[in-house]
C-alpha cells in the first residue's frame, strides 16, 4: 500500500507549511498537492528527490520503504514469493 499521500502531509504539517508554500517551493500548484495529499494523484517520480529535500528526509523513507531480508530463504521459496 503506498503511503506517500500520509507521508507528504504529516512532513508539511511537522514542519508548519501551507499546501501554498510547499506548491511555490516545488513549482507546482497547491491543487496538485492536495491531490497529492488525498492520493487522487500521486508525485511524479522527478519530484520525490525534491520533495525528500525539503522535508529532510530520504527518498525512501518519504515512500516508506521497508527492507526486507529474504537471506533465510532457499531459492525454490523466493521463486514461490
């Protein structure tokens, strides 16, 4: 399930910004980070560096990526995964 919608509204709201004032900084509309925000639409990929930027986070954690150790696995259960 992808979060970034959560993500990108709880980091603007920590960090006190407006949807107007993230829009001007990433050049884009305070609709589309509404849409962004109610995940009717999502960032496209050229703006998750810029938007991990400003929130000071990493790209992954602003996609909320998790790493998974699949090290304990054998090869015929990863195929099965």
């Amino acid at each position: 399930m992808i979060k970034v919608s959560k993500i990108i509204k709880q980091e603007r709201l920590r960090r006190g910004m407006t949807q107007e004032s993230l829009a001007k900084y990433l050049n884009t509309t305070k609709t589309t980070i509404s849409k962004w925000e109610n995940a009717t639409l999502y960032p496209d990929i050229t703006m998750l560096p810029k938007l991990a930027k400003v929130f000071n986070i990493s790209v992954d954690d602003l996609l909320n990526y998790n790493t998974v150790s699949y090290t304990h696995l054998t090869l015929p259960t990863i195929l099965l995964v």
